[in-house]
C-alpha cells in the first residue's frame, strides 16, 4: 500500500517490536541506511534512554531491527515476487512475516545450535539477514514511498523454525533444486554460459562481501565493485542491478550510504574501463605433495583454523563445536569433514593423504592437544550464568553479555529475555492460583531458582491437582523457555521399585536445570534415599551405556506434577525441608485449549519476568507463600501414620511413669490402624525408628514380674490389656 504522507513510525511501534524481544535501531527517514553507527547494537541492546533520544531527535526515522543472537531471530528476504514463489514452493510455516517494497520479509526464531550469517544468493533475489545484519521494520517507509506492514503479526504469530530446506543451503551450502522463473534487469531469460557464470561470480562476491570482518568492508566493497565493474563492461550484467545488490548488501553489514555509494561509484569507474568475461572460480593448486604432508600436520593446520571452536571432552569421549552461544556436541562428526577438506587441501588434492586411516590419525592427536581437551569440570562451572540465543545472563544481576567459549555453557534457553509485561501469563496465573498475588510471587521466585544451577534450598516442588487446572500448562511453558536447560525424566526414578535403577538414568540428570516428571499412581511411594541424595546436594556416580562410571554434582531443581502426591515412611524434619506441595486447585470455567500455544509469543517477555524472580529470590532467600505452607502441613499431617495413630488411639504425659505401654501392643495396634486406613504398616523396626521420632524411645521394664520392652509416659485411650496404671519398677534391668 501506498503510504499517507504523515504516516511514520512512533513511540508505540518502537515499544512493541522491544516486547517481541528485537534490538532496534534508528534508519533514516524514509530510506533503508542506520542513522547512527549502530555497530555496537549487535551485541549490546539498545536502552530506554537511548530509544527516547533518538526519537527526540528524529521523530519520522525508521526503525531497524537488528538480527542475529540480540534479538533471537534471522530473516529470509525474499526482493521479488519469483523469489516468493521459490520459497513458497519449498514449504515455509507460519511465522511472522513483512510485507516490504519489492517483496517479503520471512522472520525465523534463530537456531541454537548453529551460526546464521548475512548471506546473498542462496536463491535468485533471496538474502539471509542473519549475525551482523538488520531488516527494516513495520511501519517504516520504503525509498520508493510504500509502507512495511506486516502480514502476519508476531502478536498472534510465535517465530517458528527455519524449514530444513533452508537449514539445508545455510549449513551445507546446498543449490537450488527449483527455480522460479525469473527475469533478468533487460527481460531476457538466462541462456549462454556467459551469463550463468557472471550470476555466479556476482553472487560470489556478494559473499565474500557479506562475510567480511569491520574495518576492510569498505576495502572490499570497492574490490567487488571494481571486478564485477569489468564483467558489466563486457555485458554479462546488468549495471543498476549488480549495484542495488551490492547496496543492498553493504547496508546489511553497517555500511555508511554516503561511503557506500561513492565506494560503489569508484570502483565501477576502474572496472568499466577493463572489461572481461566471466570466469569460473579455480582452486588454487598450490598444496604440497602426499608424501609431505603427515597427520601432525594436518592437525596441526586445523588448530590454527578452528583451534577456539572445538573441544574434546574425555569424560564423555566427545567432541563439542562452539555455535556462537553455546558449546554443543557435534552431532554430525564435521570435524572429521574439516580435516578431510585440510588433507586434500595441504596434499593437493592426493587421495592417500585423505584417506579415512590418516584423517583418523590426525582427529587421535587433536584429542591429546591442549587446545582442545577438556573434561566435564570444564563445562557450565558457573551456576549463575545462563546461556541464552542474545548472549549470556549473570542472573545474580539481570545483566545480558556477549556469549564467551570460556564459561563452557552447553545449554541455552528457547528465547532471550525481552522488556514488556507478559499479559496472558499473568492473567492465566492469577486465575490458576485463585487470585493469590502472594502465591503468583512465589512461584516466579521459583522459576527463577530453576534458571540457576544453585541447589542451596535443597527442594523438591510437588504440584498437585485435578486435570485442567493449569499446572501443565505452566510446567510445559517452564520448561519450554528453558530449552536444553530442563529434561523430562520418567516417574519411576523418583518412586519406590524393587530393583535398582540404571545408573544411566541418572546419567541424564547431569547438565540440566529443570527436571520434571508427571502422571504420579495413586498409592506409590516415593524413593526417599534417592531423592535426599538428588536434592542434598552431594555427588552423584552414574554412567551412559557402555561407558565408565563418572561423578556429577546435581544442578537441577526437581518438578514433579501429578493428580495423587506419593506416600513417605520417614515424616521428619528433613523431610518437611525438602518437601514443596504447591495446590492447583482452580479449574477455569472455560478453559482456552489454545492457551498454551498462545503463550509462546510471550516466552521473551516471561523469560524477563522469570529472571525478576531470580534476583528476588537471590537477594532474600525463597519465601514460601502461605498457600504452599498450609498444603505442605496438610500433606505432611496425612504422611505421618504415627502421629495421627498417636493423637486418635493414645493418651500421652511423660511425667506418668505409671502409664506403660509395651512395644510389641504398640505395634500390633498400630498394625490395625494402618490396614484400617489401607496404609502399609512397615516393619517393628520401622516403627520403633517412627516412634523415636515422636519422642519415645523404649526401654526394658519389669511388667508383672517380667522384662519387656516398652514405652512410658504413653497408654491406649481404650486398654483391654489390663497394663493402664501398673506400678513398674524403675530400677534397671540388666
């Protein structure tokens, strides 16, 4: 559409774009170029303070929003209506996408295990605005006077997944398998060899242009337009179309458009008076013979190329690849790739040296080198530091950095944090805890503590209530933001069972911050030794199958959903420490079966909120709501056998030591309180360790002349046994 001449972005679009988790930045008034240097805006986000100023000073800019890790996004941009066609053709999902002045801006949430660069070519007409890039942003203004609008708004729209076709040409470099047709700038179809290779060599350019580091962009850029100036001149290309493409991708890389265009002109005007034909681009030749080139080598050349970005990790017997945000494990074995490409490379291209045998000789020695191994204590050392796709949160702080290969973080978050209020989850809380502020509170603070690898409160957090309460819908969105961050485990590594587990279901609790588990059967137990030992803070041995045990420090915190709370034999101090019963008990009159879905376009701002919660619960301790406290008393009260057979069968004054109850009637009527209330009533021994819990120890007495164990101070309130009131003698048996 065209736009109203006093149309331009304002306050309130700037403040929406921030609350979808974007960087931005200031463009110049109805054009695509920064009106500012914004090269610092790629890893650091723009403040409040410096948003209001530059509105101050240009009310009518545009607004650019910066893509990349900052902002947790990369976009397809697709500059004509063939190159929509192409891409529609491949299979694109729904995700927010912008209606821009020649064609379509397609926004995907960026992947947490890879590194999206700007990239020009993948496809005719067909850009990636990836690390060090920025798109322009809905409302801003086209040079050619139309408007960017969105199509579909992220408001109702969360970012989706890059398809896997395009993954495909970002990681592989994969060529198209079908084209549009498309139209060259004079309306002739591509047809002589001639041609392909000057669109070849232009899109090769453009390349190198796009992954050129600052401070020799401009070199470059005059570089490309003085080559690609010399195939124009033989009339391969067309000259408005090379220079719009290298504009287009000069600006991505935070360019000037006053030295853009005169570098542009500059380079051109040399190229244009040396014409020459396309060529194709030749391996340069120049390796050393097979028989020089030795697996050290090898090695050795792949430690100068990629010596940051690969760690070998001898606990697991793994390599990981540094992504840009995180260490991850290299899944699809690309070192090996790299140092087949560095064998042909370095012996000129000789099959021997390539072969598998020395490929593998060499990956042997970069295991031993010291820039590459490490063990498991070099991973996440930190427990307040939380990776994420904007970088790394100190969550002691609330302060986001550049990511860093030297924290060793192997997990990220879904999203990065982002300002704003998430509406709908606020709203969904409030009514799923009853309207309890305090209760809302609480549970933030937990979900902060859950970003943390601190264990310090040694907790379990049981949520329990009848289905449709909402207690999944908030667990999936916890665990959802988290990301690599929180596993799902099975329930029966935390109930009672008959054999041991396998050590390698333990192995899979080690790295994560969240643990859950749901769906608890009525009339389970849980496995107490274990779970003191998973929440106690101390170290756990495990083992993945086929490999050597190894110690971890559990760093998760343990959230068990479920409809029936299992039953505990020890109710004591320690246990009502560990223990977090946490009610969800409203069950909403009409409950939206989409809500869950609809709170991922608010996992930024909820991220923020979570992080709130952590500084609060950091500063001052996790303070329990009542809520929690008086659920937590209740289910205790039901756990505690003894005490309730005490308080309703018994009478107690320690101060009678003519009231003596002998251990075995204790426990035999003890037995029938616990089968008339369908509970297993344990062991003599058990009972005995119950009963010194409560504060009766036993101790031989003479009843009647003879010597039995028994309990003083104590009596049943109906005593068929004819013991009520017995004189004992006091002095010692031996």
């Amino acid at each position: 559409m065209t736009i109203d001449n006093h149309r331009h972005p304002e306050a309130k679009d700037w403040e929406d774009l921030r609350n979808h988790g974007y960087n931005v930045i200031p463009l110049k008034k109805g054009d695509k170029a920064p009106a500012i240097k914004w090269e610092k805006f790629k890893s650091e986000r723009a403040t409040d303070e410096q948003i209001l100023r530059w509105q101050e000073h240009s009310p009518d800019a545009n607004i650019g929003v910066v893509t990349g890790i900052i902002s947790g996004i990369f976009v397809l941009d697709l500059d004509s209506e063939e190159a929509l066609i192409e891409a529609e053709h491949r299979g694109l999902p729904q995700t927010p996408r912008v209606r821009t002045g020649k064609g379509q801006h397609i926004y995907f949430r960026y992947p947490p295990g890879a590194t999206v660069n700007n990239r020009t070519g993948i496809l005719p007409k067909t850009d990636i605005r990836g690390e060090g890039g920025y798109v322009v942003a809905p409302p801003s203004v086209h040079p050619n006077g139309t408007v960017y609008e969105w199509i579909t708004s992220p408001d109702g729209c969360p970012l989706a997944d890059a398809p896997e076709w395009l993954m495909k040409l970002l990681l592989e470099g994969a060529k198209p398998c079908f084209s549009a047709p498309s139209r060259v700038a004079r309306g002739s179809r591509v047809k002589s060899a001639n041609e392909r290779l000057a669109r070849a060599e232009l899109d090769n350019e453009l390349k190198k242009l796009s992954e050129t580091e600052e401070g020799s962009r401009n070199h470059q850029l005059n570089i490309a337009s003085m080559k690609l100036g010399q195939i124009v001149a033989s009339g391969a290309l067309d000259a408005d179309h090379v220079k719009s493409r290298l504009y287009d991708t000069a600006i991505s890389i935070g360019l000037e458009e006053r030295e853009i265009h005169a570098t542009i002109r500059s380079g051109f005007t040399k190229g244009l008076t040396e014409p020459r034909d396309p060529r194709p681009s030749n391996h340069r030749r120049n390796g050393r013979k097979g028989s020089e080139v030795s697996e050290d080598a090898i090695a050795r050349t792949f430690t100068q190329k990629f010596g940051h970005d690969y760690k070998f990790c001898h606990t697991r017997q793994r390599w990981f690849i540094w992504t840009g945000t995180h260490w991850k494990i290299d899944g699809k074995n690309s070192i090996v790739h790299r140092l087949r490409e560095i064998a042909r490379e370095e012996s000129d291209g000789s099959v021997a040296v390539s072969r598998s045998a020395v490929v593998k000789g060499s990956e042997t020695l970069l295991r031993a080198d010291p820039a590459h191994a490490v063990d498991s204590s070099f991973w996440d050392r930190d427990q307040w530091l939380l990776g994420t796709p904007a970088g790394t949160i100190d969550l002691r702080e609330g302060v986001l950095r550049p990511a860093q290969r030297g924290d060793g973080i192997t997990r990220v978050t879904a999203c990065g944090p982002a300002l704003g209020i998430p509406k709908l989850w606020l709203k969904f809380l409030l009514e799923a805890c009853g309207f309890d502020e305090d209760f809302v509170r609480y549970l933030r603070d937990v979900l902060g503590y859950a970003l943390t690898g601190d264990t310090s409160e040694h907790a379990l957090f049981f949520f329990y209530g009848s289905g449709g309460n909402g207690k999944s819908v908030f667990l999936n969105t916890a665990s959802g933001i988290l990301g690599d961050n929180a596993v799902t485990a099975s329930m029966d590594t935390f109930t009672a069972s008959y054999g041991d587990r396998h050590p390698t279901d333990l192995a899979m609790l080690d790295g994560p911050r969240l643990v859950s588990a749901s769906e608890t059967e009525e009339g389970r137990r849980w496995a107490e030794s274990r779970i003191k030992q998973l929440t106690g803070g101390d170290n756990i041995s495990a083992r993945f199958i086929r490999q050597d045990f190894f110690q971890f420090q559990p760093r998760f915190k343990l959230f068990i959903a479920g409809n029936h709370a299992p039953s505990l034999r020890n109710v004591d101090e320690a246990a009502r420490r560990r223990f977090h019963i946490i009610p969800f008990t409203y069950v909403p009159e009409n409950p939206d079966r989409e809500l869950e879905q609809k709170l991922k376009a608010e996992w930024p701002q909820i991220l923020n909120w979570m992080i709130e919660g952590c500084i609060d619960r950091y500063l001052w301790g996790l303070r329990q709501a009542d809520v929690v406290s008086a659920a937590t008393d209740e289910y205790f009260e039901e756990q505690d056998t003894i005490g309730r057979w005490l308080d309703e069968e018994c009478e107690i004054d320690l101060t009678r030591a003519d009231w003596v109850l002998p251990v075995s009637l204790a426990f035999d009527r003890f037995q029938r309180f616990s089968e008339r209330l369908g509970e297993r009533p344990g062991t003599s021994k058990r009972f005995g360790s119950s009963m010194a819990t409560h504060g009766f120890r036993s101790t031989s007495q003479r009843i009647e002349g003879h010597v039995a164990k028994a309990y003083v101070g104590i009596r049943l309130k109906e005593d068929p046994t004819g013991f009520e009131g017995l004189e004992c003698d006091d002095s010692p048996v031996l």
